[in-house]
C-alpha cells in the first residue's frame, strides 16, 4: 500500500512538473519580443538573495539540494547598467534592484557576474520579475553586450533611458 501511495505521488510530482513552464518560442524579431515587455535592462548580478527570503529553507530547491546557494540562485541582487524600456528606477533602491521570480519551475538561474539583458515584469511581491522562459541574454563582458547593444536600442524603438 505504501509503495502505491508513493508512486502515485512521485507520477503527480512529475507530471505537474514536466508541464509546470512551458515557453512557446517561435521566430519572432527581437522588436517583437521588446514589445511584450514592460521593463527591458542590461544588469550585472552582483549576489544572490535567496536565503534572505523567509520561508527559504522550505523550497522545494532548497530541500532538493541545500548547496545550490553556493553556486548561484533565483533571486538576484542587480547592479542596473543600462536601462532600455519602463521606469526601473523606481525599483532600484541603495543603487541596487533585487529581482523576486518566486520558486516556480520556470524561475532562472543566476551567478554572481552574470552579466544579462533582462526581459522583465512586475512580479507578485511589488517588485521585477523575470523567467526562464524570459528572452534574457548572458553575456561573457560588457563589450559583448556593447555589440548587440544597438539592435537592442532598435527594438525598444530608440528609447534610451539612461546609463548608470
């Protein structure tokens, strides 16, 4: 009985799991993907927040593997380099914006350096949000991201916003 019981609760786990974060990616322009969101930024991670967040240590990534916290994580603190679309100011405080994606299936991942053009909106707790299913680009250096730089400008229709 205990091993039915089992079963049947690890064949739900996964499949809510396997159908948790569905992206549907098809040949869109980066214009066309600029306009479904709200807030576009080019960002450097300069740590991870997640075992600030109460009710850390009963995640679901936490209890499947206490150590991921060493290498990265889903909530990053942001250092804002270039803002492109929306008002992130208002999100940034002591030079910093703190990005809160939840613990869904879908959230991505983050290492300290990262260095990302952020696809973002307002998420749940009154803060951005951003996904793996977000059209989010890593860059090895700044002058990476200095070469696509222009067609991100183009996309966001030349509304540039400033540089910090």
């Amino acid at each position: 009985m205990k091993k039915g019981i089992m079963l049947l609760f690890f064949a739900v786990f996964l499949a809510f799991s396997s159908e948790a974060c569905e992206c549907i990616f098809g040949k869109h322009t980066l214009r066309e993907w600029a306009k479904g969101y709200k807030y576009i930024f080019y960002a450097e991670v300069t740590e991870i927040v997640d075992p600030k967040i109460r009710g850390f240590e009963n995640t679901m990534t936490f209890l499947r593997d206490a150590s991921y916290v060493q290498i990265g994580g889903y909530h990053p603190k942001l250092k804002v380099k270039e803002i492109f679309k929306g008002n992130v100011q208002e999100y940034i405080q002591d030079g910093y914006l703190t990005m809160n994606n939840g613990w869904s299936l879908c959230g991505d991942f983050f290492k300290p350096g990262d260095k990302i053009l952020f696809f973002a909106y307002e998420g749940s707790e009154g803060t951005l949000a951003t996904s793996t299913c977000s059209l989010n680009r890593r860059y090895l250096t700044d002058e990476d991201f200095l070469i696509e730089r222009r067609e991100v400008k183009k996309a966001t229709r030349g509304k540039f916003i400033g540089i910090f």
